[in-house]
C-alpha cells in the first residue's frame, strides 16, 4: 500500500507546476528590464529558454491549477514576450545585431510553434467549423494546419483562404451560404444505395469542395493565405506509404483532387487519382499508377511529419474520428487510470501487434480482401490519437452506425455550436502555449525584412 501511494504521490509531484522556478525566472527577467540592462536581459533569457518551463503547458496540472496561480503563469509570459520585444527595439550593429539574431533564431527553435490537426471525422465533420471558428474569432488560428478525411475538408476550406475571407466565411453571412448550400445536396439528405442505410454520397462532396475550395496547388494556397495545409492520404493497396501532401512534399498537387482522396472512405466510396499543376499550368497524374484513400486510414494526426518539417512542438487537436472517440477524454482531465499507466498499456498493445502482423499476413495472404482489411486495422490500431491539447465531444450526438451518414441541418449546425462550445475552455491554455512563439515570429519577420532592405541598399 506504501508502495502505491509513494507512486501516486510522486506521480502527482511531476504533475504538478512549479510555481517557484516560474516566480524565480519571472524576478529575473523583470529586473534586467526594469534596468534596461541589454546585456543582462541576453543573459537571463538564455538561462530559460524553454517552451514549457515549469509544467506550464500541461493540460491536466493547468486545470488544476488556483486563479492565482493562473495569473502567475500569464505574467510569466507576457514578461518574456516584452523582453524580446524590449530586445527587438534596442539599437544594435555588427556582432550584437549577429548575437541578437542569433537569439531570437534558437529561441524561436526551442519554443517551436503549433499545429492543428484535424481528425477524421464522417458525419461529426461540423464540429471542426466549430473548432476553427472560435479559433479564427479569437486570434489563435496556428499557421499549421492538417486534416485527414472529414477534417481535410475543413482544413482545406480555410486554408485556401486570406485573413479577411477566414473571417467572412467563420464569422460573418459565408458559413450560413455553406450550409444552406451543402443542406440542398445529397450531403446531407443521401443517395439511396445497396446498403440497409443511406451513406454520405462522394459526388457531393465533390460539388461541395468544388464550389468552397479554389482550384490551388499547395504552394499556392500557402501564398495566398499564410497558412501551411497539410492534407493525409493513404495509398489504395495499403501496402505503400502514407503521404502528407504540402507545399513543401508536393506543392504542385492540387488541393481539391486531395481532399477528395483524402475523403475517399475504403470500401464505401472508391479510390480516387490526385493531378498536379505542370509549370505551363496543365493537369498530369501525381505518382502515375497510383490511387488513394482515406487519410486517417494511416495517418489520422500527423504529428511527428509537423515536427519534421515545420518544427513544430506543441498540437492542437479536434478529434472526432468515430473510431477512437469513445475510447479518448478530454485534454486536461486526468482520467480513471494515470496517464503513465495507460501510455504504457497503449505501448504494449502496439508492440504485440507489430509482432503479430507478419504471422497474420501469412496467414490471409490467399485471401487479399481479409488481408487488406486486417492490414487496414493494423494502420489504424496502431497510431496516435491525442495531442497536448485535445477537443473532443462532450457527449455523442452521433452515433457510431450514423458516422457515415448524412445528417439534418439541424444537427449540422448543433455540431458547429458544440465544437465552439468545447473549444472555448481551452482558449487561456492555447493562448499561453502560443504567445512567446507568436511574439517572436513577428520580431524575426521584422528583422528578416529589415534585413533585406539592409542588403538592397548595400
């Protein structure tokens, strides 16, 4: 019994903030500003250097945290964040403007930046508008965006858009123009097919994407709205590697022809061709030969590609994948089980399935249809599902029969209302996790451009 209750308590020890490490650097940086002391203020900041100094960005030790506490933190931060603006605003020359870059290039590196990713998502997909639109409203829209299935429409749907169009769709008459559109087609009210129930019909959507989402190449889309989208697609077979299509791993693939792959649920709808934009603007096939499905078949949230390419340490999610969704809780809620108990049960389960995978695709090798459906539950058992900040539903308003259904209007548009819902608690801790990292994109954008003009004029 000792035993257990050291480990509960030492468990809840790592947990938890620590509040006189935070208050300490807080006494610190506040000094060298108050005497504007530059060379001070250099030094006390690369003794911190640290995204999540102190358990700052834990969800579970944040919820549990006093309001006192909570301003602490908030102090913290926005005493960091207008220490490298005092930084930024200094006058330099010569080494010390080589040593301030230099500065603002590894802190930037250290604090990282954030992604959303959107899940798949069937029926639920509304949630997501949800979730990005309290995102958009408030400020806190990552320039990181993935999607897969159900969430690639919606990360394509702002993604291809400006600050002000995000706006005007989210916030103003657009989102109102989308549902009453997407409500008159078979998106909503179905096909009939041979199936017992009515399915989500794939030409739908496609009048749905071809009407929201301009006809762009990745790189494209990432000129026209600042924002790095990133769609997963499954190869049909399989048996080959999962891809995150982007500006940067394919930017001359149209985003349309993406997202309808991306969407391409296996069995139920088929397999479908992605095109690229040639140099004299002509359409080829995207790796001849080659069709795709699902994205979350594979690679439902994408997070270790975001950090390779963007360097990005800190993930939003929502998650809505019918799948997993009953077995997920709430970003910030401890749960029956601790956390350590649960990640090492969740690594077990994976290990033992990539042991047992060879023998059972020896065994249905002479039957290609069990074996594509059992290397289908192999890619989706064993990926992650959660993030550091994770935006589920509170309650299921759709069943898991009815996920790939169409749904009523009116359920559409209770799903907006309880993604925003279930996205707004999270809104202080998304804010703090992102301030420093915002604060210095805009002080190296600065310098990037003063930089240039330095050049020029050389």
């Amino acid at each position: 019994m000792n035993g257990a209750t050291n480990a509960i308590a030492a468990r809840g020890k790592r947990n938890a903030i620590d509040l006189d490490l935070i208050h300490g650097r807080l006494e610190a940086v506040r000094t060298a500003r108050r005497h504007e002391d530059v060379r001070e203020l250099i030094y006390v900041i690369n003794e911190g250097v640290h995204g999540n100094l102190g358990g700052i960005g834990d969800p579970v030790s944040f919820k549990a945290t006093s309001p006192k506490t909570r301003r602490l933190i908030r102090s913290y931060l926005e005493e960091m964040a207008a220490a490298f603006e005092d930084l930024a605003d200094s006058p330099c020359s010569g080494r010390d403007l080589e040593e301030r870059i230099d500065l603002f290039r590894r802190a930037s590196h250290c604090y990282g930046r954030s992604a959303l990713m959107l899940s798949g998502a069937g029926s639920l997909t509304p949630f997501h508008l949800g979730v990005v639109k309290v995102l958009v409203e408030h400020g806190q829209l990552p320039k990181v965006i993935s999607g897969s299935s159900g969430g690639a429409l919606v990360a394509s749907l702002v993604a291809t858009k400006s600050e002000a169009e995000r706006k005007e769709l989210l916030t103003g008459p657009g989102l109102g123009r989308f549902f009453s559109e997407a409500s008159s087609s078979s998106v909503f009210s179905g096909k009939k097919n041979l199936l017992p129930t009515k399915l989500i019909d794939q030409e739908a959507v496609r009048d749905l994407v071809e009407g929201w989402i301009p006809d762009l190449t990745f790189a494209e889309a990432y000129e026209h709205s600042g924002l790095a989208l990133n769609i997963s697609v499954t190869p049909a077979n399989v048996t080959g590697s999962s891809r995150l299509l982007n500006a940067i791993t394919a930017p001359h693939v149209l985003i349309r022809d993406a997202v309808m792959a991306s969407t391409a649920v296996p069995v139920v709808h088929p397999s479908v061709e992605l095109f690229a934009k040639t140099y004299d603007g002509r359409r080829r096939p995207y790796v001849a030969g080659q069709r795709w499905i699902d994205g979350s078949v594979a690679l439902d949230l994408p997070s270790r590609r975001l950090a390779r390419l963007y360097g990005v340490n800190h993930f939003i999610t929502s998650q809505t994948n019918p799948v997993v969704l009953w077995i997920l809780k709430h970003s910030g809620e401890s749960g029956l089980f601790p956390r350590e108990l649960v990640a090492w049960a969740t690594g077990v389960f994976r290990a033992n399935l990539a042991l047992f995978r060879p023998l059972t695709s020896v065994l249905t090798r002479s039957l290609p249809v069990v074996d594509s459906i059992g290397m289908m539950f192999h890619s989706v058992a064993a990926q992650e599902y959660t993030a550091d900040i994770n935006i589920v539903p509170a309650r299921s308003i759709v069943s898991l029969r009815e996920a790939l259904s169409p749904i009523a209007l009116s359920t559409t548009l209770e799903l907006v209302a309880h993604g925003e819902a279930q996205c707004l608690p999270h809104l202080e801790l998304i804010d703090n996790c992102t301030l420093i990292s915002r604060t210095l994109d805009r002080i190296r954008g600065a310098y990037d451009h003063t930089l240039v003009e330095m050049m020029s004029a050389s």
